[in-house]
C-alpha cells in the first residue's frame, strides 16, 4: 500500500542529502513531489529520474520570500493545493565561537535557516487550509535540543532552536484548521554537508554516538515519511529525536 497516496509535498533541499532521500521515499509511497533546491541541474535530473507526472523541480533560495510566493503558485497549478511542506534547506555556516562568527555570517545562517522556515510556513499555510488537511515536517537539528560545545556555532543552534519553537507555534494555531506540524532532530547522518565528520573524512562523530554510526539519509527519510502521512495522525507539535542516542548522555 502506497503511504502518500493523495499527498502533494513540498520538500526544500532536495537536491542532495536528506531532501533528495526525503524526495525520492515519498515519491516511491505515491506522493506528488514538488523539489526545490538552489542546484538546479541536480534538481532537474532527479526530477526527470522521478517522473515528471510525480515530481516538479523549482529552482528556490529558500530564504527568498518571492522564490516561496512562486513556488506555491507553481505546486498548486501543477498538482492542485500542498498538504505536506518539508522544510529541509539549511547550511551549518561557519564552525566558529560568539567572539569569531562575524555579523554577516551570523545573519546568512538565520535567513536559511530560520527565516525559510516562517516564510515556508506562511506561504504553504493558505494551500493547506485550501486542501483541507496538513503536514509540516520543519528539519531543525540535535543542535536545536542540546547545545554542542566546539561544532555548530551559536547561529546555526539559535536558528535550530527557533525552528523547534516556530513548529509549535504553528502546531497551536492550526491545529483546528487539520493542520499538523513536527520538528526532526537529525544527530550526525551521511550526507555531504556532514563529509567531514565521518571517520573516512578524518573526523570523529563516532565517538559522540551510542549505536557507533552516522546514520543512513533514508533512516531520517522514514521518519519523515511517517510524518507526512495519516499514520501520525494524532502526532502536532512533537520533536522527534534521531541521533542514534547522542543526547540521552
Ligand atoms: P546538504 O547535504 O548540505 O543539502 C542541503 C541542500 O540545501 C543542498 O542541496 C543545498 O544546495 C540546499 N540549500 C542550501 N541553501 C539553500 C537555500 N538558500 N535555498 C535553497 N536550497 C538551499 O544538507 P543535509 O545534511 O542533507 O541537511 C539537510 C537539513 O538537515 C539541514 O537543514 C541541516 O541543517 C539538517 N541537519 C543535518 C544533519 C546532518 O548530519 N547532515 C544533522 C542535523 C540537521 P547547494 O549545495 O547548492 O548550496
């Protein structure tokens, strides 16, 4: 049985790491799949990969109010209102302390990664309402749980903890529109953005992690997946955890 039969998703980021995992898992569970993503030639092939009738690529800067304003008129005119958004884009920015991240660094790391998120919000709202049942799934981080000492700086866990707050604002105020939304929790999973961090790329994430692994993107995709579908139903304004038990120490 397909899992996202009748869901029409909007997923940012989804030209590489988890958007694409995330893009692909929803494609195969019957979803219509809207991908958007600053790489357009990746977005585009993978698209293509995906089938057009089931998937759309829209070139979008994420923290660009007019790229969402476009992205929205373009989703429903191809596939009729969005029922689920996965908010996903995000950058790490420099890994620098208070005193060393500059202002303008400082400010990049909040508008892809937080701003994206309000404007997301705002925007897919109105086609949800339309639809008449809802799912957002925000991408914030285990940065937006627990402070990391020496990894992300205070820009990247200040906006990934907004995220998490964002969400349940959201999760309070449209609950009785049908409307659901959740926060993902990612640890350290295989992804390009995470090249570094891995044994092979010198780095020793490892250690930090209960079960001794990064993840796999399609581990995070399932729990998305299970998000975006009616098999979490009763599920608003939750964070789930997927880290491989690095916080519970
Ligand atoms: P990734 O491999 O770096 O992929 C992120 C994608 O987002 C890239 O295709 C990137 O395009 C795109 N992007 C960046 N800025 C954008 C913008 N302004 N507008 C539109 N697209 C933009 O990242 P990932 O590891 O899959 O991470 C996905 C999400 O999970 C992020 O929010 C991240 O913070 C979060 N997360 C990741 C981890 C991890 O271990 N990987 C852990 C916790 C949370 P370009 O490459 O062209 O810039």
């Amino acid at each position: 049985m397909e899992r996202l039969k009748g869901k029409i998703a909007i997923i940012t980021g989804a030209s590489q790491g988890m958007g694409e995992s995330h893009a692909r898992a929803f494609v195969a569970e019957g979803a219509k799949v809207v991908l958007t993503d600053l790489n357009e030639a990746r977005g585009n092939a993978i698209a293509e990969e995906l089938g057009l009738d089931n998937s759309l690529f829209i070139k979008q800067d994420v923290s660009k109010v007019e790229d969402w304003k476009n992205v929205i008129e373009q989703a429903e005119l191809k596939f009729g209102p969005v029922n689920v958004l996965v908010n996903n884009a995000g950058i790490l920015g420099p890994i620098a302390n208070a005193i060393e991240l500059d202002e303008e660094q400082y400010q990049k790391v909040i508008e892809v990664n937080q701003d994206s998120v309000y404007y997301g919000m705002k925007y897919t709202l109105p086609s949800m309402i339309k639809a008449g049942i809802g799912s957002i799934v925000n991408i914030s981080s285990i940065a937006g749980i627990v402070a990391i000492y020496g990894y992300p700086s205070l820009a990247y866990m200040g906006s990934k903890f907004a995220v998490r707050g964002m969400t349940k604002a959201v999760a309070v105020e449209f609950a009785n529109k049908n409307i659901r939304a959740n926060s993902v929790h990612p640890g350290f999973i295989k992804t390009p953005m995470m090249a570094d961090a891995t044994d092979e790329g010198g780095g020793s994430a490892t250690q930090f992690i209960p079960l001794g692994r990064l993840a796999e993107t399609s581990e995070v995709s399932n729990l998305v997946v299970f998000l975006a579908s009616d098999e979490s139903s009763y599920l608003t304004g939750t964070e789930q955890i997927i880290d491989g038990g690095m916080s519970i120490q």
